[in-house]
C-alpha cells in the first residue's frame, strides 16, 4: 500500500548558470517538475517546489576568463535570464535562489563541517597538475592539447569536443595551459574524499532491494554502479571560485561543485521557510521526490543519499524520476553550434503561446528513451489538437451558449442513456490521470486530459444541438449543460499542464478561483443560471511561414567570438618552433575514423608522416600535391597506432571552421617560415 504523506518536497535539478535555456532542459526536467507541484497542490497536498542556479564550478571560471569579466558577472546574467525565463513559461516555483546566495555558502560549509569533524571524510594528498607561471592547480578544463583520437588541436584534459572523446589530461599530445600556456607540472596537493564504498552495501540495500518501483532507467543505472563498485570521490578542488573549504590550511581549495550543488536544495529551502526547513528537509511525513536527467541519476540516487546519510537525520528521496534526452531535428542538441531552441527566444518569438510549447514538450517526454521535437511536430499538435480539440469543443459549447441561451448555463430537462454513457465515463478518466501522474507517466496523463476534451468534442459532435434547436430547445440546454460541465472539468485536468490556457478558460467561463481537484466531474461545477463571459479563442493555427523560419534559423552557422589573444612570448620562445613549408605527396582516410587523414609530406629535409584531424574540411583528393605549412620539430606521438611526426597549421576562423595556412606562392619545401 502507498503511504500517504502530510508534505511533498519536490526539487528540480539546479540549471547550470553558464548559457540560457533550452527545450532539452524544459522536456527533462522543468516542465515534468512543474506538472507534479501542480497536480499535488490541485490535490490540496503541502507542496513546496524547489529550484535555483547552480552557480559555481570550473566552466564558469572558463567563460568569465574568456570574456574578461568575473565569474560573478557571468552567474548574475544567466541566474537573471533563466529565473525570468522560468516564470514566464509558468514554471511554479516556491523558491528559486542560487548557489552564490550567503545562506547557501553558511549551510555548505556547515554541512561539510560537520561530517570533517565526525571523520567522514578520507584525507589524501594526490598529484595534480599545476601551472608554474599562472601559479595555480589546474582543473583538466584548463589543459588543452591535441586529441589523441581526432587530432583536434584544441581538446580540454576531460573532453574532446569535436569527436566527443572523454579524455584525462595525461592523454593529451602537447599539453599546455589555457591560463598561461605554459606546459603544466604534477605537483602534490591534499584533499578530502567521501568513501562511497563504505556506504555500497546500504545503497545495494536502499535502491536494489526497497525501490524496485523506480523508472527502469533509473533503477538499471543505479543497479550497473554498484555492481562494478564505488570508489571515493573527492569533495574539494583546488580552485578560487566556490564555497571554500571551511578547514584550516585549506585556502585556494573550495568544494567541489558536485558536493555544493544538491546542498543548494536545503539551502533555498532554508531561504524560503528559515524557521521551519527542517519540517521539510527531517520529518518522515515529507515525500522527497527529484527530478533530474539521465546524466545526473548518480549524483541523486548514489552520491546525494550517501551524503545525506553520512550527515544524518535528513530525510532520503523517495522517488528520482529521471528523464532521458530529448534531441532537436533528429540531432543532439548541441549549445556550441546553436542547435538548440532556446527559451527566452521562445517565449519573445511566440507571444502568449507558453502552452504551446509545456504541451508539445509533454507529449515529446523522454520518459524511458531519447526522443526527438521537430517544428512540424510542434505545429500539428497545435492546430491538429489544441485547436482542432481542445479550442474547437470550448468555443463551440460557449459560443452554442450565447446563442440560444444569452450566455447564462441552462438547466438539464432529462438525461438520454448516451448523456449517462458520456457523464459515467468522466470518473474513469479522472482515475486514469490521477494514476499517471502519481507514478510520473507524465505524457500519458495528458493524452488522458486530451480525452476529456475529445469525449466533449465527440459529444457535441453525435448530439448536434444546432440541429436540435429547430425542434426541441430542452434537449439543447441539456446537451450545452453537459458540455459546459466538461469545460469546468477540463479547467482542473488541464491545469498542470497548460496554466494560461486553464486560466483564460476560467475567465471565459465566470469562475472566479481555480477549482480543487476533488471537484473534477462533479456534474454541477457551473449553476443553471451562471452566466458566461464572451467566448474567445484558446489557440490560434500556427502557420508554415513560422515553422519554417524556426527551422532556417536553426541551419544559420554559429557566429562565434574571435579567439582570445594568448600571453605574450619572446623571440626565444618563438625561435624553438621549426616552421617550415612541406608538400602532401599522399593523402588517405585513416581506416575507422571519420575526421583523420594520413599524409605524407615531403618537407625538403626527409619524407614523413602527419595524422591530422583535418577530414571533415579537406579530403584526401583536396590535399594530394597542396603545399603547407607544419611545425616540423614536434615530438612524434601516436595516433590509432601511426606515429606522426609534426602538426599542420590551421586557421580557425569565427564560425568555428578550420582552414590550411599555406604559401600564397610556389615555395620550395623545407623553407623556414620565421
């Protein structure tokens, strides 16, 4: 038997403050999140809906150096943009605060300092690398090189991002630093790391034994992690923007953003209810339920519970319904090539069409697999449903109203079987939807809401009351009556999922509060007598010139910035390089690659080697015979088992696009460019 609970503490996964919002974000997480407070407090349940902006971390630091302002510039614009964003779309926050907040700093460090002074923690003193002239531990987003994979000159120590390999610094080819440029050293530094093996047998316990009734996706990733074994995790990084570590000895060393970022959740709820957080955060009568994405599933179910366990006395999630992607046209939404639909965008482009989108989005949820929004998709679903259904079943019933009863609800004269059979089914799609939506089958649940207004839609339709007013206007007020009373219904089914138009629905029909949900079916909802407002329309057709621009406008190559300038050097840092002119004698595919080109160049001094990430802009016909330039004296180094022997130059132009650096003119090989 489900237990009932007095409180639901629902939280959504903190945006990252570091770029605007996208549908990826809003269909993963936000816009389920959003239905479930809605329906829990339509239920008249003590709801309180978490949210804020994860504000910390090392791509922050990244942007911020590299549009020379402060880390603090950049969280004060996108925490601005994405709050603003939210409350537009009608996302119903509680609190919405942030990871930079005081009371945010205060209870990270509390909570950190109380499990220090337990002995917690593992203290150990590892080798990172360090920048010698920027004197400082760099992160691996700070170490750049060559890809090992692809050849991407520009690949960070964890990711290559233009073949999408996961890396470790130490398998970049010449690694530098992207602060100093300089090449960066191992050196020892201590930290603190939370033993998540030690807590392995009570996860197993906890999640494989007594949440079984966990999204599969959820359950089976929990169920991989701990059967391969956990491993302890650091908890502080040598880094100058974050929470510091609140250990004496620990400057330069802040929390890592991992461990700071779900703190975030008790933290904005101690903003909201300073006195009484605890209620929420330590009482068993509280449903903790998060929602999240795929790629955060471990920091929820494996790493947030161990904290809160190692803590002590909070209370543990009790469901985590993570979502899986939603990709855009058939592609992964990409933020740096601007494959994205962004919010804000959105929201000024579509006026007063939030609906729109929260539905599109619900019926696209990535519940148990990616799935895919495309623009024409997002058409049909409004003309083809919301207008040709939702709106067509409400404009007809009021406007039939005014019509033939001056828009005051007429009374029922008496009830035909086929009224009962539509009146009967009402309670059954009641249960169906309330069944969804506490098991979190958000896209069924609105396919049953959309059957209220279909059952309306097809009463109207197999009654035709425009044809019954000829003969018998008592069996048109019953038929509007009826119809009138599903209206009231759909202003409480549909409110979860398309807050403005329930609200504009409310108007239309006279009803001054929002309904409970314990209301929907009650078959007088709307008092013979009540008088309607005028009728206007809940959706308008959205046009092929619309979609179509949003779709051009997708295909328009990214304007990016010009690269930032490096750090000064001397002529004797620029004399070390050999820059010389080569020619390309041959040029073929590296087998089992879609980006590598081997060539083999003559370069005036010997024949040689060079694999180079350059296939998706040159193919091997293009650079048979071309004459360019390398730098001749690089260390050789292997990549997919070829030894290469020097690097090509390339010019990196704003779009992102790569292009050879090559001799206006004949020149011969072996030339010095210097």
């Amino acid at each position: 038997m489900q237990k009932e609970y007095k409180r639901y503490l629902i939280t959504s996964a903190l945006p990252y403050a570091n770029g605007p919002l996208h549908i990826g974000h809003l269909a993963g997480v936000y816009v389920p999140a959003d239905i479930y407070a809605r329906y829990m407090r339509l239920r008249e349940r003590e709801v309180c809906f978490v949210g804020g902006s994860d504000e910390h971390g090392v791509p922050i630091t990244i942007k911020a150096r590299q549009l020379g302002v402060s880390p603090q510039d950049i969280v004060d614009k996108y925490h601005t943009q994405i709050k603003e964003s939210f409350r537009r779309l009608g996302i119903s926050f509680d609190v919405y605060s942030r990871t930079t907040s005081r009371i945010h700093h205060k209870t990270a460090s509390e909570f950190f300092r109380k499990l220090y002074d337990e002995g917690k923690f593992i203290e150990k003193e590892t080798e990172q690398y360090y920048d010698p002239e920027a004197k400082a531990f760099l992160a691996d987003r700070y170490i750049v090189g060559t890809c090992p994979r692809c050849g991407h000159s520009e690949a960070y120590g964890d990711q290559c991002e233009k073949c999408g390999s996961t890396l470790s610094p130490d398998e970049l080819i010449n690694p530098h630093s992207s602060i100093s440029g300089t090449i960066p050293e191992k050196r020892k530094t201590k930290h603190w790391y939370l033993p998540l093996d030690q807590y392995e047998p009570w996860l197993k316990e906890w999640i494989l034994k007594n949440h079984k009734e966990w999204k599969p996706n959820v359950y089976g990733q929990c169920k991989s992690w701990l059967d391969n074994g956990l491993q302890p995790r650091a908890v502080s990084r040598d880094l100058d923007w974050g929470v510091p570590v609140p250990v004496e000895g620990a400057e330069g060393k802040v929390l890592y953003v991992w461990f700071d970022a779900p703190i975030g959740y008790i933290s904005n709820t101690i903003e909201l209810y300073p006195d009484s957080w605890e209620t929420w955060w330590k009482s068993e009568d509280t449903k903790l339920v998060h929602f999240i994405g795929k790629d955060n599933i471990v920091f929820h179910c494996i790493v947030f519970p161990s904290m809160l366990k190692a803590h002590g006395g909070y209370i543990l999630p009790e469901n985590v319904p993570a979502n899986e992607f939603l990709n855009l046209e058939g592609e992964k939404i990409s933020t740096s090539r601007n494959w994205a639909v962004w919010l804000h965008e959105y929201l000024d482009e579509f006026p007063d069409q939030q609906d729109v989108l929260r539905y599109t989005l619900c019926a696209t949820t990535p519940e148990t697999k990616d799935n895919d929004f495309t623009w024409k998709e997002f058409q049909a679903r409004n003309n083809n449903e919301l207008v040709a259904i939702l709106g067509n079943f409400v404009n007809r019933a009021v406007v039939l109203t005014h019509k033939y009863f001056n828009g005051a609800v007429p009374a029922i004269a008496a009830l035909t079987p086929f009224d009962s059979e539509i009146t009967d089914t009402i309670p059954r799609i009641k249960k169906a939807l309330e069944d969804h939506l506490e098991h979190y089958r958000f896209r069924d649940s609105l396919k049953e809401a959309m059957n209220l207004a279909r059952l309306g839609n097809k009463y109207l339709a197999d009654t035709e009351p425009w044809k019954v007013a000829k003969t018998d206007m008592e069996r048109v007020g019953t038929i509007l009556n009826i119809s009138l009373q599903i209206c009231a219904s759909l202003t409480i089914a549909m409110e979860p999922f398309l807050p403005f138009t329930t609200n504009k629905l409310r108007n239309i029909l006279n009803i001054a509060e929002q309904l409970p949900w314990s209301a929907f079916g009650q078959g007088d909802l709307l008092q013979a007598g009540h008088a309607l407002n005028q009728p206007v329309l809940l959706f308008r057709k959205i046009e092929d010139a619309e979609v179509e621009t949003q779709v051009a406008k997708l295909k328009k190559p990214v304007k990016k910035d010009i690269a930032p300038a490096l750090p000064s050097c001397t002529i004797d840092d620029f004399s070390k390089m050999d820059v010389r002119v080569a020619t390309v004698l041959q040029a073929e595919r590296v087998p089992k690659t879609d980006k590598l080109l081997k060539l083999t160049i003559d370069t005036g001094l010997d024949q040689r080697v060079i694999v180079s990430g350059i296939a998706e802009y040159y193919s091997p016909e293009d650079m048979t015979g071309r004459q360019i330039c390398i730098l001749a004296n690089l260390l050789p180094r292997k990549i997919r088992g070829i030894e290469s022997q020097g690097m090509i130059l390339m010019a990196k132009e704003p779009d992102g696009t790569m292009r050879l650096v090559s001799p206006l003119e004949g020149i011969g090989n072996g030339a010095v460019i210097g």
